[in-house]
C-alpha cells in the first residue's frame, strides 16, 4: 500500500500540479514531500518484514546497482537531450 501510494501521489504530482503552477509552488513541493515519506515509509517497512516484497538486499550487489544508475543516468541524458514539446503551433514531438 505504500508503494502504490507513494508512486501515485509522486505521478500525479507531476502531471497535475507541476505542470499548472510550476516546481516551486508549495501544493507542489508539499505533495513531492508527501511522495517522498510515503517512499520511505515503504523503505523502512520492507528492511524489517519477515518476508518483503522487495528484499533490500539486492542492492548490496555491485553488478545491479551499477546496472540500476547506468540505466537512470541513460534516460535522464535522452529525457534532456530531447527538445521540448510545445502546446499551440507545430509540433517537432
């Protein structure tokens, strides 16, 4: 449940607010935070379940984790790498 509600507010923080009154409004920032304790949340409660979801373990492993920042750090590298999209005129998306 964390998870799921983590993911959601932290999506439609994006989508919704962000994009009608920008990055540094407070409802924003407010519901970024929100996302980000509900993430955590879910963090603290998978290191202490008997049987997670999620074992935190597998990140101990080099390999994954490597894998795991390479592949991040190749999509925000395409995401800004990409020209914006504009709402009214000619669209190059």
């Amino acid at each position: 449940m964390l998870i799921t509600s983590a993911l959601m507010l932290g999506v439609y923080t994006i989508v919704k607010p962000a994009a009608e009154y920008g990055w540094t409004d407070p409802v924003t920032l407010g519901l970024g935070a929100a996302a980000l304790v509900l993430l955590a949340g879910f963090v603290l409660r998978e290191g202490t379940a008997k049987n997670p979801l999620m074992p935190l373990k597998i990140f101990r492993s080099r390999n994954l984790s490597g894998a795991n920042v390479i592949q991040v750090l190749t999509v925000a590298g395409m995401f800004g790498s990409s020209p914006p999209c504009r709402r009214a005129g000619p669209s190059i998306c």
